[in-house]
C-alpha cells in the first residue's frame, strides 16, 4: 500500500537529497530512497502532482512498499518511480499534532548522547536510525575547512543535560547559512521563533570508515494552531489546515531564499 506520510525531514545528502517522513497512522518513520547505493533523491524522483517539489509538513502519498535491506537505516523504503501525491500542505492539525508525541526522552539521541557510534552497533538498536528532539539554546556556527576547500555549517544546542555539536544538512538552513561569514548565529537571526517549540529530526549515516555519524537533517516549528488545546475550541472553529510555507520566518528574513 502507499505510504502516507508527514514530511519532517529535507536534507542535503551528496549531489541530491534525502527526504523522511511520519507515518500519519503514527506506525513510525519512513525515509525515501531509491534503489542507487547511497539511497540519493533527485527533483525527479521527488516531483508532486502540479510539477512542485516538497516542503516541510507536506502530506504526501507515495508507493514505496519495499524495504531497502540497510541494516543501519531500517526504516528505509524503496520508492517506486511513479508519481508522488500532494494531500495537503501543509498537513492538517489533527496529524501535526502527533508530532510532538514521537519526541524522544532525552538526553541520549539514537542509542547514546554520543555524535558517532560503531556501525556494528547501530545494527543492534531496537528502533529506527531517525529520531526527534526539541533543541533548547541552539544557536549555529559557520567555520571554513582551508584544507578540505569547504565550509563546515554546524548546529549547537542542548538536549537533556548534554551540550551537542552535531553537522547541519537542513536544506533550507544550509542555504541560508552559506553565504554568510564566518562566525555563530542565533536561531533567531534565521527566523526561528522563540515563542514556540522547536523540533530537530537527528539522523544516523550510513558507515563511513566503521562509523555512523549523526547529523541534524531538519528544524521546524509547527504552526501556532497546534499549541492549541483542541478540546477548548468548537470543532467548526478549528481549523484543518494552516497556510505556510517550508519556515515562513526564514523566508521573510533572507529574502534570497524567496
């Protein structure tokens, strides 16, 4: 059957990207692959009915019923190259609203409060290499690598008790950090609210050199509606959707990501 998910997580991974998302039936997660080694999406793989791409919090429905045998990553599926379906954008309240539910008990992240772990390791945790948080104090360092001939973006924040330093490849916050000299940033200099909740997806890699390295893929807020209790409002009165785009804020502070 096609998957219907909330998309949580749009991350650079090499020369394409990597898209994750939440089962709306709350059955866990599910990252979107295709059958190439690295599992690496290109806008051709990714293309919505109305020949648009996804954002953050889309509801979307996509055949993609085969596990990919990565025992680092299992919650990998295999897409099927047909069409993927827009069902709403972004998804409604009623499904957002189940994210804050699949928080993680801090402070381990992912089978420790480590940034690495042993790739035979990984292959014993019990749950999938995806994991939620909600990041407190993060703020984000741009540093230039002269020797690799790259910039290093990364995201600082607590979670629990521990202070973590963990690569940043949120898509839209890579962009918005690349140009930008070197030096740290607020959250709130990227348009990130300090009135609301803050998630961080935290994702495991694949083995490189005997480890797998965690890496945060994605940040949102969720529209203000779900701060909401649904209980205090009539139910003409509460919304189903909300508009938005992928981080409204983001967007009106760097107008070059417009």
């Amino acid at each position: 059957m096609p998957e219907d998910l909330i998309l949580v997580a749009i991350s650079r991974q090499g020369d394409g990207r990597s898209i994750a998302g939440m089962r709306v039936n709350g059955r866990g997660w599910v990252r979107l692959v295709t059958p190439r080694q690295e599992g690496i999406l290109y806008p051709h793989h990714t293309l919505l009915s109305g020949r648009t791409q996804p954002r953050l919090l889309d509801r979307i429905l996509v055949d993609a019923d085969w596990p990919d045998h990565h025992p680092e990553q299992p919650e990998n599926r295999l897409i099927e190259g047909t069409p993927w379906q827009l069902l709403e954008r972004p998804a409604c309240l009623s499904a957002l609203r189940a994210i804050p539910a699949a928080l993680e008990t801090p402070p381990a992240l992912l089978g420790d409060a480590e940034s690495r772990l042993r790739s035979s390791h990984v292959r014993e945790l019990p749950g999938p290499s995806l994991a939620l948080c909600s990041p407190r104090q993060l703020y984000f360092s741009v540093r230039d690598d002269h020797d690799l001939g790259r910039r290093r973006l990364r995201a600082h924040f607590r979670w629990g008790s521990r202070e973590w330093r963990l690569p940043l490849q949120d898509e839209l916050y890579r962009r918005a950090l690349a140009h930008r000299p070197e030096g740290d940033y607020p959250a709130a200099a990227l348009g990130l609210r300090p009135d609301r909740p803050l998630y961080g997806a935290v994702s495991l890699g694949l083995p490189f050199g005997g480890w797998c390295y965690k890496s945060i893929v994605s940040l949102f807020q969720l529209p203000f509606a779900c701060l909401r209790d649904p209980h205090q409002l009539p139910a003409e009165k509460l919304p189903a959707c909300v508009s938005r785009s992928s981080s409204p804020n983001l967007l009106r502070h760097d107008p070059s990501l417009r």
